[in-house]
C-alpha cells in the first residue's frame, strides 16, 4: 500500500508541475508574441499624430500578425476575432495612412484621417485581445484541462483506496 500512496503522491507532484509549465510554455509560444509584435505596434500607433508614422506602426503589426490565421473563436465565431480580417483592415488603414501622409498636416481632411485612424486602431486592438481570450479556450486547451482533471481525480482516487 506504501508504494501506492508514494505512485500517487508523485503522479500529483508531476501533474502539479505540469499545471505550471503547460499553460506557461502557451503563453510563451503563442499569447506573448502577440502581445509583443501586434498589441504594442497598436498600443503606438492609437498615440500618434504623424500618419506616415501611424502606417509604420500598422504595418509592424501586418506583420506581427502574419503567424496567426483563421478565427480562433470556435463558438460562434465573428469577423471580429478572425485574424486574416483583422490583418486586411489593418493593411487598409496602413495604406489609407500613407495616402494622407501626402496631405499637409493642417488639411482638416489630415486630421480627420487622425482622428479616425486613432478610433478604429483601438477598435481593431479590442479585436484582436477578443481573439487572444480565445486562443485560451481553444478546443486542444480545453481537452488538455479536462484530461489533466480526470488524471488528477484518478490519482485522488488511487490514493483514497490505497489508504
């Protein structure tokens, strides 16, 4: 019975240490670098004022987007979290950028662009952390948790009986 309760007591160990290093090796993978190559180029670019500098930041985050593809959001997805739409609108207002960057910057036509360029980047941020709230609850996560429960309560059990 002693050998049950150490099989047990290690097997929960491990999965305590796998609870830690799974979702820490996602986030690393897949959420920070979407923090770190789209949400900081948007997070810039809604605090601009020059459009040319505007279209650059939006293009970092063209780029920072071409990793990511399709809706992550698998119940009842909407073009709001579907990356390739995300990343279309973003090429156009980058392109729509450099066109009034060939305006002078006190042409109320300029500032109008500015003033959209900032509503809509921070629209199109809101987008974009939507589908990385989904990339959390993808259907291989959510299996992964519900396995590593049943293990869990299969060795609660285990150790219930050995005792």
């Amino acid at each position: 019975m002693g050998k049950v309760r150490l099989a047990c007591r290690l097997g929960l160990l491990f999965m305590a240490a796998l609870a830690v290093a799974m979702p820490l090796s996602y986030w690393y993978t897949t959420i920070y670098p979407l923090d770190r190559d789209v949400n900081v180029h948007l997070d810039y670019a809604k605090k601009l004022t020059d459009a040319r500098a505007i279209a650059y930041e939006l293009d970092m985050a063209v780029q920072g987007l071409e990793r990511y593809h399709g809706n992550p959001r698998w119940l009842f997805p909407t073009a709001a979290t579907d990356f390739d739409y995300i990343r279309e609108v973003l090429r156009s207002q980058a392109d729509m950028a450099l066109r009034m960057a060939e305006e002078p910057c006190t042409d109320y036509a300029y500032q109008r662009y500015v003033e959209n360029a900032v509503r809509t980047v921070g629209e199109l941020k809101d987008n974009v952390a939507a589908a990385q709230f989904w990339l959390w609850l993808s259907p291989q996560n959510v299996v992964l948790a519900v396995v590593w429960l049943a293990v869990v309560v299969a060795l609660h059990i285990l150790k219930w009986i050995a005792d």
